[in-house]
C-alpha cells in the first residue's frame, strides 16, 4: 500500500487489509487506535494485553482479535505460558501511559506515585509502565519495538527518563532512537504531537547502521512527513455537539477564532483558568483530542463540536463502534490510525522488507 493512499476518512469495514507485511502484538490497547492503522497499512495484528475492561471490550467488538489478555502488564510480562506466536514479532508496540509527563497537571509531583488511570483500573505506578514495557520486548525478542508517548517526555527533569529508556532498550538488544512528529504533517486532520521510540533489534541491524555522530551508530531510518495539513472546514459535519456552559457562553463572542477561554480571560485581567476550552479555527486542523471533557468548540454557535468531526479528527474509521463509551475519551485516549499506519509503512519499506 502507498503511502498516499491512506485516507482520514476511511471505514474500517471497506479496507482491504493485506496482512502481509508482518505480525504485530499491541500493548496497553486503548480501544484500538494502533492496531487500526498496523492494519491500514497491511499488518496481522495478532492482538493485544490491555488492563482496561471498558477498552477491552471496544477493541474485541471492532478487531475480534485471536489473542487478547485483560491484566496488567506486571503479570502479563511475567507469564511463562504465551503462544510461540508472540515471539520474535515482527513489530512490539505499546503506548504506556502517559499522564505522568504531560504537560498538563503536577507531573513531577506524581512520579512514583500508584493511582489509579481510570475507573475501574487497578493502582499502579505509571512513569515505571515503559519498564514493563521494555521488559517485555526483552522477553519476546520482536523484530522491531516502537513505542509512543506525550511530547512532556523531551522536557525538563522527564529527559532522565529518556536516558533511562535507551539505556534499557540498549540492556534488550536494541538500537533506541525517538522522533517528535505531528500527526497534521502525516494526513490527520489533528495537531497532535507525539514522541515515538523506535527500535530495531541489534543481531538485525548491520545493513542499516549510519554514523549518527562521533561516538554513536543508529539504523537510519526516514521519518520526515510533510502532508499537507486538513483544515477542520474540509470535514465539518456541521453538527453540534453539548452545549457549552454557562460561562464560557457568557464570553463566547469575546473569545478570538483559533483562541482558547483561558487566553481571553487572562487579556481581560480574569484568573488563569478554562485554557482547554478553544474555538476552533476552519482554516486550520484541529488541535491536540484529548480524553478530558473540555476542548474545541464550534467558531459558529456556543456548542462543542460533534462527536463525528472528532472521529474524524481522529483519523477513526467512521464505522468504528464505540459501544456506549464516550466518543472522545477513547478517540483522545488513542493514537490516529492513520498517524501509525504512516509510521509503520516506512518502518516495513526501510527495514523490515529488507531483512
């Protein structure tokens, strides 16, 4: 599949997936955001070990996967009955979560801390996730890991963690490397940014070994998107979503097309408060879809935009069933399907057809 084929608005039901470019196994699922563009790009994904029953039961209703284990990471790592299939992958992926780092709440205040990531979950810490991570893929020997996280991972004291990472993967066999991208440079209509940690195993890498620098050689790898970006304007369903609340509606007209609550409150001498809630711009894509319940809303009319414009902002395929869950929470909970599926096309063009 080229890579200009892949499309935003595409139904999960219509897409021809070739499944013959490798088998991938996904951790801490989400609901099924990565495993849809795996898929997309013509990936067997064999399935996935989630701790969430709720995402669990998304992703079984919409990938009705061959194997699927519901516990932690902690003791799903741990097991010495996994299927022969499992080992020597040729992709490991998982997107640990992520809170801890985002730029958003107390995060270093949190580290090392057990809590709870959502309801029904079970107390963990999440900073050590990536561990367990990586733990895993030393276990299981895939081809390739990669693995995504928040772009608060590159910042401040959290860079100790990266450290931390290339330094265990190095431990597993593996040449580590992270880029930052943007999802709206990779034909998703959202500005989302990401770290991904990308890592080919050693005793596979020879052929693929350029000099980084002075000291260092790494398996080069392309990933330079340049995707025109998608305007909100060119998939607005012209829908409405909840209507706002009744202070944010008291300053709607005030707030600047592209501009959130927060940014006009602070001009006007109001306290620093509402800067999730953002008017979305036409002209531009949307900004970062989060789980939370604030976020861009309509440039026309005091409402929330439409649970449609963020699937499709989502890159989610637009028959994807969502069961009773909250349409945002599981889309911002997610990596675009289309968002993988282009990095998981150059990682088979680049490296895996190749070896």
């Amino acid at each position: 599949m080229e890579e200009n084929k892949f499309n935003y608005n595409w139904k999960l039901s219509e897409a021809l997936f070739t499944k013959d470019k490798g088998k991938v196994f996904s951790c801490f699922a989400c609901g099924g955001g990565s495993t849809m563009g795996y898929k997309l790009a013509g990936f067997d994904v064999l399935g996935c070990n989630e701790i969430d029953p709720k995402m669990m039961e998304a992703y079984r209703e919409n990938h009705n996967p061959k194997y699927s284990f519901l516990e932690p990471i902690q003791t799903f790592k741990d097991r010495d009955d996994l299927p022969a299939e499992l080992y020597n992958l040729d992709i490991l992926d998982g997107s640990p979560p992520c809170s801890s780092f985002s730029m958003a709440g107390s995060r270093e205040k949190q580290w090392g801390n057990e809590k709870v990531f959502r309801e029904g979950q079970a107390k963990q810490v999440l900073d050590t996730l990536f561990f367990d991570f990586i733990d895993l893929a030393n276990k299981l020997k895939p081809k390739v890991v990669i693995a995504e996280n928040v772009r608060g991972l590159l910042l401040g004291s959290a860079k100790s963690y990266v450290r931390q990472i290339y330094r265990e993967m190095d431990k597993a066999g593996y040449y580590c490397q992270h880029w930052l991208l943007n999802a709206s440079k990779m034909g998703v209509p959202q500005r989302r940014e990401r770290v991904f940690f990308i890592c080919l195993r050693k005793d596979l890498a020879k052929k693929f070994l350029t000099h980084k620098d002075f000291f260092t050689y790494s398996p080069s790898l392309d990933l330079n998107f340049k995707e025109k970006e998608i305007p909100f304007k060119d998939f607005d369903s012209g829908l409405y979503g909840k209507p706002l609340n009744d202070f944010v509606k008291k300053h709607y007209n005030h707030v600047k097309t592209g501009e959130s609550v927060g940014n006009y409150l602070r001009r006007n001498g109001f306290k620093d408060t509402l800067f999730s809630y953002q008017k979305v711009n036409p002209d531009r894509a949307l900004k970062t879809i989060t789980a939370s319940e604030s976020g861009e809303f309509r440039n026309d009319e005091p409402y929330f935009i439409h649970d449609k414009d963020i699937i499709l902002g989502g890159s989610f395929p637009t028959d994807y069933n969502f069961l009773k869950f909250n349409v945002k929470y599981l889309v911002g909970m997610s990596v675009p399907p289309v968002m993988t599926a282009r990095i998981a096309q150059r990682v088979y063009d680049q490296w895996l057809s190749k070896l």
